[in-house]
C-alpha cells in the first residue's frame, strides 16, 4: 500500500481542485475519512480473514463500487442540504468517488502485496497497474525509520508528491489568472 501520507497529500489536491466555493472543514474532514477508509479491511487480519479474500486487505473496500457507494452516502449525510441531483451534489458525489478510489490506484502503483480488487464484489481479481514505481508501504509508523521505510518515503515523494506538487501549483496558477484577468 501506499502511505497515509500519499493518500492525505492526493486527497487534499482533489479538493483543491473545486473550482466553485470554499468548502467548510467538514468537506476536509470527509475527504481524509473517505481516502484512509479502505484500509479498513486490516481489522480482517485480526478477524482471521485471508488476505486473498474478497473481503481481506486490498479487498472490496478498494474497490470502485465501494469508492461510488461512499461517495454517495458521504454527501447524503455529510450535506444534507445540497439538492439531489443538482450540479453541486455530482460535484461532491464525484469528489468523494474520487477521493476513495484515490486509494485503490495508489495501492495499485505499489510493488507489494497481492494487488486490488477494482471490480469486487462482481470479481474478486487483484490487479495492479503495469508500471508500479512506488514502494510499498510498511504498516507501522517505527518502520518508516529504518532505511527501508527512508526509500519508500523517497519512492513516495518522486512519484506523489513532486506530481501533485505540481498539479497544485498549476491550479494556483490557473486562478490567479482566472482572477487578474480584466471581466
């Protein structure tokens, strides 16, 4: 898996990339909820539930029906105000969608574990993407101070961090134009 760190960083740049109002700290607060959630499925360990299983690690919480589900129950709860079906509902719904599947394709860049269920619970396959340049995550917080946890830290910071680092530098850039720009 990729770190809390990598999934936190790709969360906040979808958020920054609404374009249309400043969003309250509940906004925030759901987007961090929704891109750690499916990790979740770790309490399977405990429960003594494979992780190979549809509903082991990397299961059926990292998949993209599970990513649509929260986005839809996400903004029915957390924005009851917002009218079904109006621009700004899909606006959040595909936001929340995105944020959680967010997790699934980071995980699926990793060079560890037994890859994702995209489709579970219709097809419990794992995948991963051909090319998967970050190295996979250690799951205690000591392990990132050893020299491996330095290199996935470093694989984390080329292949996430400088991308979105960039990606929010330009949608700086964009409304700072948007806005010097005469009407």
């Amino acid at each position: 898996m990729a770190s809390a760190f990598s999934h936190i960083l790709v969360a906040f740049a979808l958020g920054q990339a609404q374009p249309w109002k400043r969003w309250p700290s509940r906004f925030w607060g759901l987007s961090l909820f929704c891109t750690l959630l499916p990790d979740v499925d770790v309490v399977g360990f405990a429960m003594g539930i494979p992780y190979e299983h549809v509903l082991g690690h990397r299961g059926v919480t990292h998949s993209l029906v599970f990513a649509v589900g929260m986005g839809l129950l996400v903004v029915r709860i957390g924005f009851p105000s917002v009218d079904h079906g109006s621009w700004e509902w899909w606006s959040l719904v595909t936001h929340f969608c995105l944020v959680t599947a967010s997790h699934g394709i980071l995980d699926a860049l990793t060079d560890g574990g037994l890859g994702i269920a995209f489709f579970a619970p219709f097809d419990s396959s794992r995948y991963f993407f051909p090319w998967t340049p970050i190295k996979v995550s250690p799951i205690g917080i000591s392990e990132f101070f050893t020299a491996y946890g330095m290199k996935v830290l470093v694989s984390e910071l080329v292949w996430v961090g400088i991308p979105v680092g960039a990606g929010l530098i330009g949608i700086m850039f964009i409304r700072w134009r948007l806005k010097s720009k005469p009407s």
